[in-house]
C-alpha cells in the first residue's frame, strides 16, 4: 500500500468513526438484531433460507431498510455523496 492509499485509508476510517457517533439503533433494531443472532446460530444440518425466515417473521423490510442505512454510510457513493475527504 503505497502513501496515497494509506492516507485515503485513514480519511475513510475516520468519515466511518465520525459517521458511527451519530448511527443510533431503534429498540426494534435491538430486538429484531437479536432474533437475527439466533436464526443466524442455526446447525449447519438444518439447510435454511435466512431471506424466507426473515420473511415470515415479518422481519425482512425491517433488515433491508437497516442494511440500507448501513450501506449509506459505508459506500457514500450510493446516495451521490462526493468522495470521503
């Protein structure tokens, strides 16, 4: 990794600490993050659609709409935010 890209590393990093201040979980993020931690806990015998379970546990916009909140901050160019300066 050469200075350039080390310095554009450590830019990003921070742009992810300063963005982390403000990124609050709802009470129905606490609860659903932990239902996904046991429906992820599953034995690797039990073949299991994570997308289907999250479906009928009425969970799947839920998990979509905070992997899009996430995904906001952590590649700005989705939403056509200038580069991380």
């Amino acid at each position: 990794m050469d200075k350039k890209e080390k310095l554009k590393l450590e830019k990003y990093e921070k742009y992810l600490k300063e963005e982390a201040e403000k990124f609050r979980l709802t009470d129905e993020d606490l609860g659903n993050l932990y239902d996904c931690m046991w429906i992820m806990d599953t034995p690797k015998e039990i073949n299991q659609d994570f997308r289907g379970t999250l479906k009928v546990n009425n969970m799947a916009k839920w998990f979509y709409d905070l992997r899009n909140r996430i995904e906001e901050i952590v590649v700005p160019e989705i939403n056509n935010k200038k580069e991380v300066k």
